[in-house]
C-alpha cells in the first residue's frame, strides 16, 4: 500500500515538470505566403495539326481518297522544308455514315463511310508558317485542328518566371509583417507550386500581304508559383 502511494505521489510531480518541456517545443511563430511570376517571350516554334476528311459508298474508295490527298501533303511538306522528325500521323480513322432517321419503324442504314487522316506538324521556322498553311488547303487539307506558337528551349524563360515569383512572394511577406507591426525574419522553407502556359497576353501584326494565310504569334509566357515560410524576427 506504501509503495502505491508513493508512485501516486510522483506521478503529479512529474506531469508538472514536464508542462514546461512541452511549452518549450511549441513552432516559433512564422508567416507563409504564396507568390506567382510570368515571363513572356516571342515564341520561335509552331504545331499545327490539320488533316482530311472524305466519304465515298464504300470503306476503301473513302480510304484512298484520304490516304491520296494526305501523301500529297506529306510531299508537300518535305519540298518546303519540314524535317520528316516534324511530322506525325495522330489519328486515322474510318467511321460508317448513317442514313437519316429512321421512318415507319425502320432501323436506319449505313449510306456510305468517312475516313480522316490528321498529322500534327511542327514548323521550326516561323517566317514560312503561313505559306505552309496555305499549301497544305491547296492541296486538300479541308480540317484544321488547332495552331499553338511555344519556344524551342523554355528553360530560361522558366528560370525568370520561378525568380519573379520568389519576388512576388517575398514582398506579400513584407506587407503582411508591416501591416501586422511585426519584423520579418529570415526564410524558413521554399517550395514548388507549380508551372503553366497562360494564353498569349498580347497579339503582334499580322505576317506580310504575300503570305496565303495571315497569322500573328503574340507572345508566349511561362507562369510559375513558390510557398515560403518566414520567421517571425524579434
């Protein structure tokens, strides 16, 4: 019975010593923010994905029509420069069209087929994009999928972009420890949020008269954003 009085009598004492321990592990007060940079350049790059479409009655008079027209912009291509590394097949396909709705309960027929052979293409040479463009529709390309200008080598583009946003973030630190009658003290911790490619924010204008399809690259930009953690100073 002694002995259990006394680990009952120690117990208490050692909770109210450790009460002090505990506190003295509490995180040190700290401010964390987020920042965001972009950088924009004149981009020096294009991808193009275009293609042909064509229907016949059957599946293969359909396919030739397509596979005809799409070897003839292939060689196209080649004849204005485009490295065969620049150009691939993305999608080839061959799909039934459909007789109208169907009448008097009757189940409706297949009428004929389509086929489509689209090729993405990448122009590395900029000045030539719009007479590619039009090359390419006067030799039967009737389906243009998309155009998006980018940059051959990103990466100083990110490294200005990552800077801008550790600016960005350092000065939201700043405002928020004078706002709140506090010293900023040192950084504590630094992380990625991430990168993206915004829109062009601005157009240029428009390619000389003499090129068949008039384009305008804009300008491309890179969009990175940082965490930081910083002390609160003394």
């Amino acid at each position: 019975m002694r002995r259990n009085a006394l680990v009952t009598a120690v117990l208490p004492l050692a909770l109210l010593l450790a009460v002090p321990a505990f506190a003295q592990e509490r995180p040190a007060p700290s401010i964390s923010v987020s920042g965001e940079g972009t950088a924009y350049a004149v981009p020096d790059v294009a991808t193009i994905t275009l293609g042909v479409t064509a229907q016949a009655e059957n599946a293969a008079d359909a396919m030739a029509q397509t596979s005809e027209t799409g070897a003839r912009i292939l060689a196209r291509l080649g004849e204005m420069g485009i490295e065969p590394r620049d150009v691939q097949t993305s999608d080839l396909s061959l799909n039934p069209v459909w007789s109208n709705e169907p009448q008097d309960n009757q189940q409706p027929k297949i009428s004929g087929y389509e086929a489509s052979n689209q090729v993405t293409i990448r122009v590395q040479q900029l000045d030539s994009l719009g007479d590619v463009l039009g090359a390419v529709l006067e030799d039967g390309a009737n389906r243009l999928g998309g155009l998006s200008f980018g940059l051959k080598d990103s990466k100083p583009l990110l490294v200005e972009a990552r800077r801008d946003a550790v600016t960005d973030a350092m000065e939201r630190a700043k405002a928020y420890a004078e706002a709140a009658g506090l010293t900023l003290g040192p950084v504590l911790s630094i992380s990625e949020g991430g990168t993206s490619t915004p829109r062009p924010e601005a157009m240029m204008s428009m390619r000389a008269a003499d090129m068949k399809v008039p384009v305008a690259e804009g300008e491309t930009g890179i969009t990175a954003s940082v965490n930081m953690v910083f002390a609160i100073g003394e």
